[in-house]
C-alpha cells in the first residue's frame, strides 16, 4: 500500500516535474524574447532603451515631474506595486489611480473605459511619464490612457504581450513586449522590465548597489562596497 508520501512522490515525477521543465522554458523563453520598439517601430536593444528611461526618470526627479503607472487586474497589481517603489525607493512623484471611490465614481458616472483617462487628464502634463500596461494591449481603458497622456504632453512607456500587432504597442513613445500567450508570464515580465527601470536608476544615477542593498552589512566583503 502506497503511503502518502510515496503517492506524492509518484505524482510530481510523472506529472509536476514535466509541468515544471516546460513552464520554466516558457518563462526563459519569453524573457529572452522581449522586444523593446521606438514610436516609430524600429527595435532598439534593450540596454540603449533602458538608458533612456534612466534619463527620463532622472529628469522626472529634477524637475520634480509625476510618473502614472496603470493597468487592470493582475496588471493593477504591478502598478500598485511599483508605484509605492518608485516613489519610496526612487524618490519620484509616483501614484497608481487605485483608491476604490475613484474608481468606482469614474466607472459609474462616465463609464470604465474613462477610469484612468479622466485622471491622467487632470493630472498630466508635459515632461510627465505614464506608463501602461496591459498584457493584451487592447484595453480600451489603457488605450484611452495612453492616448490622454500623449495629448497632455507627456511622455508614454507601453508594456504589452499576446499578439505583436497589438494596438496599445504602437502607442508609446517606448514599446516593450513580452512574446508570450500566458497572462502569469506576461505580467511577471512586466514587473521585471519596470523594476529595471527603477534599478537602473538607483544603481546607475543615484549610486545604489540594487544587487546587494538588502544584505547584512559585512565591511570584510566586497558586496559591502
């Protein structure tokens, strides 16, 4: 008789432990694919384009201009997320237009595709930067957004997955796609792309080594450095 650890056993080798090889190569694969499109649609290296995020956001920080980051569901949750970073960690003028009244205000009174067009259009301004993510890129919401941005005079960072030709892609001034069908993927690689925003940043203008500041302070290791 089968104990239960020896049932476990059995199931993640003949069914887990595939899962887990595939999925794993989804996930490299996808990283290893993003692309990165001017508005124009040429392909820039992905270094070169983050370079000039960096400047943007340093720029953001001297003029004391306001980064916006939205998206839906999961994606809400990315924004949330790195809004408080960039704002605590990043020291720039960050918000996510999440608080509940506003959304449902903006919902109710002027229907959701305007629940962050309506903000962004009271908040933006020139020298501003949105970004927007959407792992579809045919969020009628995040499409009305970007385009609210841009006539504001700001500048606009898209991320996006699913199909290449997706609408939202050839919206932003930066267009980063993630080539994958998977909305987990897809969504955590779009919180990858925008924590290298901010570590570039940190690491490469403000002088903060984002790869050991959360280590134990040891003077004797180089890390510590």
């Amino acid at each position: 008789m089968h104990t239960l650890i020896d049932r476990a056993e059995q199931y993640l080798t003949q069914e887990t432990a595939p899962f887990w090889e595939a999925y794993q190569q989804a996930f490299t694969s996808a990283l290893a694919g993003v692309r990165v499109s001017a508005a124009a649609g040429a392909e820039l290296p992905y270094a070169e384009a983050l370079a000039t995020v960096q400047d943007w956001l340093c720029t953001l920080e001297a003029e004391r201009g306001q980064l916006f980051i939205i998206g839906n569901g999961g994606s809400a949750g990315v924004a949330g997320h790195l809004a408080v970073d960039f704002l605590k960690n990043g020291n720039l003028r960050a918000m996510a237009f999440h608080d509940a009244p506003l959304l449902t205000c903006i919902s109710n009174d002027c229907g959701y595709e305007e629940v962050f067009a309506l903000p962004l259009s009271r908040f933006a301004g020139p020298g501003d930067l949105a970004i927007c993510i959407s792992s579809s890129g045919t969020s009628e919401n995040i499409l009305r957004g970007a385009r609210t941005a841009l006539d504001a005079g700001a500048r606009v960072i898209t991320c996006t997955g699913f199909r290449p030709d997706n609408p939202l892609r050839s919206l932003g001034h930066l267009n980063y796609y993630v080539p994958s069908w998977s909305y987990g993927i897809v969504e955590t690689l779009h919180q990858f792309i925008i924590h290298s925003f901010l570590d570039a940043k940190l690491h490469c203008a403000d002088s903060r080594n984002v790869f050991f500041r959360n280590q134990p302070f040891d003077p004797s290791q180089p890390s510590a450095l």
